[in-house]
C-alpha cells in the first residue's frame, strides 16, 4: 500500500486518495501474540519516521528540482499513515508508543539508530543545490538505517503482522534509496 503511494506519487502508478489509504491501513490488527522485539522495533520505527518527517517536510519546501519535492511529499504521506498504524498497534498492545532513549536500552541490537541532531540542523542551513545534496545524502543513510531495524523483527519478531510490516519496510525503503541514489547521480 504504501509503496503504491510512492510510486504513485511518482508518476508510475495510479495514486489512491489517502482517505482509502487510511481506512485500509486502520483495518489492519496485529492480531496474535507480539514480542518484546515486535514492541521494541514499533516503538524505535515511529521516533525514526518522526525524525524522516521533519526532513521530507524540509525537502518539500526548500528541494529545488520537482523530482526530488515529490518523492519527499510521498515519502511524507506514507510515513505519516505508518506511524499512525504503528502507534495504533502499540497502543492495541498497551504498550508505550515513545522509545526508550537510555543509551542501553537497546544494546542487544546495535543501539538505537538515529540520524543526530546535528545532521539535521545542519540541513536546516544548508541552502540551494547543496541542500539536495545534504538531504539525499542524509535521507539515503536514514532510509539505510530503516532498513537495519526492520531486519531485526523480521528474524526475532514474533507477531506476523509486524514481521509484514518490516518486510514492506525494507522493500519500500530499498527502492527509495535507489530513487535517491539516482538523484544524486542525475
């Protein structure tokens, strides 16, 4: 679904009107038993798709060439409806939808990936054409990082719904990142 919306928003496939998206994604429950790993990995998703919002909505706004505002734009909207399903499971769950930012909270995985603060006022002043290139070269090791983490709960996730969820998100994520690599080069 959400791919279809990238693609779409593209200009190679026919985009369905987000209120469809919406529906459609609310309808999904991740219905079954669920992990620490599958609570982990959602919770540590949506901090990650908050800090890619506040990029892609820079992006929107500042990106010089159309391509590359409307691969942000949608990337926006997929992103958007993922933390809302996200959080929707979480909170099915009774779970905590924020993540636990302790420096060892996530140590069984590697630490918690995140693009620095610095990295993203740093975008925030970068101006013109050296702002596309900032924000494909930041954006291609954040989607990268995106990536990492749903391979994680695809090999020790425990709820079936989550472990689709990650698949798609390494699937979307990988063609994103070839998009940008390709405007980076073009």
């Amino acid at each position: 679904m959400a791919g279809a919306l990238l693609l779409g928003a593209c200009g190679t496939a026919k985009e369905a009107p987000v209120t469809e998206v919406a529906a459609a994604q609310a309808a999904v429950q991740a219905e079954g038993g669920h992990n620490d790993t599958d609570v982990m990995y959602l919770q540590m998703m949506v901090a990650h798709h908050e800090q890619g919002l506040e990029m892609v909505r820079l992006a929107e706004e500042r990106a010089g060439r159309p391509e590359i505002r409307t691969l942000a734009k949608a990337i926006d909207v997929t992103q958007a409806d993922e933390v809302e399903l996200m959080t929707g499971w979480l909170k099915q769950w009774s779970a905590p939808t924020e993540v636990d930012h302790a420096p060892s909270a996530h140590a069984d995985h590697g630490g918690l990936p995140a693009t620095g603060d610095e990295e993203i006022a740093a975008l925030k002043k970068a101006k013109g054409a050296a702002f596309e290139t900032a924000f494909l070269n930041l954006f291609v090791a954040h989607q990268h990082n995106a990536v990492e983490m749903a391979q994680l709960v695809t090999t020790k996730g425990s709820n079936a719904e989550t472990r689709a969820f990650a698949d798609r998100v390494k699937a979307s994520r990988a063609d994103q990142i070839k998009q940008m690599l390709q405007l980076m080069n073009g």
